[in-house]
C-alpha cells in the first residue's frame, strides 16, 4: 500500500505544492550561512477520497534481493567512505541546507564531524520554499555557497528540472524502501516527516482530544487553532489539501475559515504559542518539531488522527557547483548508512532504509492511515486552483 501513497510522489509535472521558479532572485545570495544551534529552550458529506492505510512504512520486511544489498553494501562501506573522505577533508566545510530542528540535528551533525574530522559541517534551519530560492540565487549569481540541498519532493523536483541538482544517487539505494526512491535516481532519500495534529496538554485534556479531523470544525475551537501558511510548499499546504480531499474542499474551508485560524509562514511562532498556550491546536505540526518540544520540557503532544496523517519523504541531493562536491557525497552515503540511519532514528527522524525502525512514538508509522496526498493525479484534480481559494477564503482580509 506504501507504493499507492509513495509511487506518484515524483512525478515531474505534479509538483502542485510549490510555485514556479522565480526567473530572478529577489534578494542576492548571503556571502555565508550562519551554522545552525540548539535552540533555547463537522460536515455531513460523504468524503471525497479515502485516506491510504499505511503498514509500517519506516520498517517493512525486506525481500531476499534487499537483504542481501544491504549486507553487501554496509560490509563495503569502508571503501565507499575512502573514495571521498580524503578529498573532502581537504575541501574542509559541508554546508547543508534544510537541516531541521537543531536540537535534532545537532547530534546528527556531531556524528558526522566526530566519525569524518576535518570536516566543519555548517547546517541551515529553513524551509524547501526558502533553500529554493537561495539556490536560485547563487545559482544565477555565480556565488555558490551550498552543497546539500534537503527538503521535501516539490522543491527537489523543482531543482532538478531546472538543472541545478547534481546526478548522484547513492550507493545505498537499494536498502532503501523501494517507493521512497526518487524515480529519477538524481537526488537521494533521506528521512520521512509526519505532519498532524499536535495539542497543548494544559489546554487540551485527553477526554477533549480531537480523535478526528472533523472534530476540530466544532465552533469551541474558534480562534484556538493554528495552522503553517498552506501558499507554497510546506505541511500546511499538505495538511489542508489532504482533509479538503477527504471531506470535500467547500465544506472543510467552510469549517476552518469559521475558526478564524491563526497562520505563520514558519514554524517557529506556531510552536512558541503551542508551548505558550496562546493556541490550544497546531493543525500542521511535524512529528520532529513536537519531539524537540517535548523533549524541552513544552506541554505538547502529538496526536495522529483516525482519517490519517500527512506524510512527506525528505529527500537530498547534491547542488549543481557545489563548492564541496566530496563532502556532500560522502554526508549523503553516510546518511543511508545503517549507522546513519539508525543515529537518524534514535533522533525521532523517521528513517527510510529497510530494517531500521523509527524509535520515537511520534515518528512510528506502524498502522497509521495517510491522508490523500496532493501529487496524486485524483487528488490534484479534485483541489482544483488551491491558492486562489485559500487566498480568497482565508487571506483576503489579511489574515
């Protein structure tokens, strides 16, 4: 069933959730990223699409052929490793963009640097929409800074059709989960995020848990709900386009412009009024950012809803003139090593090579429904022109 959820994830002409490529960059490229640091502390119509019922997808049962890849290619690791470290430790820097939550990718980053020294690895905290356009711009500027790329399938796409993606596929594709390879072999599969529900406990007691997502259009959850901005690319846009699939766009817009949604193009303030108890529900919150949260000491928690969640693979690939061409190859082999995988997932990432399970309750997969995805052809069609309705409908007063 991953394969009805996962197999159109790359399909070239239905990157539906990220808008065009700018032609010209709107700000010029920084000189340098600053290294990132830990952080301080309902409707009566039938559903339009059922969501998917999703096995356990970060650890399914490998098959003979991927078992044996898997032995053959970690007991080879040592080599892989050897065919770029020496050149990378003379390049001496990685700069990654897309890294995540810090306080989750600051281990992953020290892993690295500890395993490969000589290596200053600087990692960049931002959305795909954001590492897209800086790309752009070094990209048309001639100022390259970056050398990974890490992000979701929309904006990986949107590089690779235009030419700025390396061709480089891993040698550690094959202990992948075969329907989170990227079909065009150009970037690579890294990690899995969960975006879902995520409640404030001093608020939210267990016996008012919405269980589903029609719960949250009762009226007593009027200007208590939060949601990323869905415009572009992002887990709101995921969010929303998958319960519009489920209960029919009208109605679900209907519902939530009614509760008067509090909107942020990024994450960070919707956490910080989750953890606050400005807002009771965070509709488009990732499995990673309430790990980090709750590992804070922050009263919230995740909540994975009966119709399903949503779900987008996290890929990487290597930037077109990277300055460290070796430094991102050797990050991403290590990356879909066991070991890389493994150190991933005690994390609260949620991995993609076969055998390796998610080891955070958040990040597991393990009978979870997914929600309709808007690269699925039925699906994008059913949704019709999203921006415009949602700028219409949730927007246009500037909200």
């Amino acid at each position: 069933m991953l394969r009805l959820v996962f197999g159109v994830l790359m399909v070239v002409g239905l990157a539906a959730c990220s808008p065009p490529l700018a032609a010209t960059p709107t700000t010029a490229p920084p000189a340098a990223p600053a290294a990132t640091t830990a952080p301080a502390a309902p409707p009566t119509t039938a559903p339009a699409a059922a969501a998917t019922t999703a096995p356990a997808a970060a650890a399914p049962k490998p098959t003979a052929g991927a078992t044996a890849a898997a032995g053959a290619s970690s007991n080879n690791m040592d080599a892989i490793y050897a065919q770029y470290y020496d050149a990378a430790k003379k390049e001496g820097k990685l700069v990654l963009y897309g890294v995540g939550n810090a306080t989750l990718y600051n281990p992953i980053r020290d892993a690295f640097i500890k395993k490969f020294p000589g290596i200053d690895v600087q990692g960049v905290d931002q959305r795909g929409r954001e590492t897209r356009e800086k790309i752009i711009a070094e990209q048309q500027s001639k100022n390259y800074v970056v050398d990974v790329a890490i992000s979701g399938p929309d904006t990986q796409n949107e590089l690779v059709q235009n030419g700025y993606i390396e061709d480089f596929s891993s040698s550690q594709t094959g202990t992948v989960v075969p329907e989170l390879v990227p079909s065009d072999r150009k970037n690579n599969p890294r990690t899995v995020t969960i975006f879902t529900v995520a409640v404030n406990t001093n608020l939210v007691p267990p016996d008012q848990e919405p269980h589903q997502w029609k719960d949250l259009f009762d009226p007593k959850w009027k200007d208590k709900l939060e949601m990323d901005d869905p415009r572009g690319s992002g887990p709101g846009g995921t969010v929303l386009s998958g319960v519009e699939a489920l209960y029919g766009p009208e109605d679900v817009d209907r519902q939530w412009a009614a509760q008067n949604l509090f909107f942020a193009t990024q994450a960070g303030p919707l956490l910080d009024s989750l953890a606050r108890g400005e807002k009771s529900v965070y509709l488009s919150a990732s499995h990673a950012d309430i790990i980090a949260q709750r590992q804070a000491g922050a009263p919230v928690k995740l909540i994975k809803p009966e119709e399903g969640i949503g779900i987008t693979p996290i890929n990487q690939g290597v930037v077109k003139n990277a300055p460290h061409p070796n430094a991102a190859k050797l990050w991403i082999e290590w990356s879909l090593s066991e070991e890389g995988q493994k150190l991933l997932a005690d994390q609260g990432y949620g991995p993609v090579r076969q055998g390796v399970k998610a080891m955070a309750p958040e990040a597991d997969l393990n009978g979870i429904k997914f929600l309709p995805r808007d690269d699925d052809p039925e699906t994008f069609k059913l949704l019709g022109d999203r921006s415009k309705r949602w700028e219409d409908i949730f927007f246009k007063n500037g909200g």
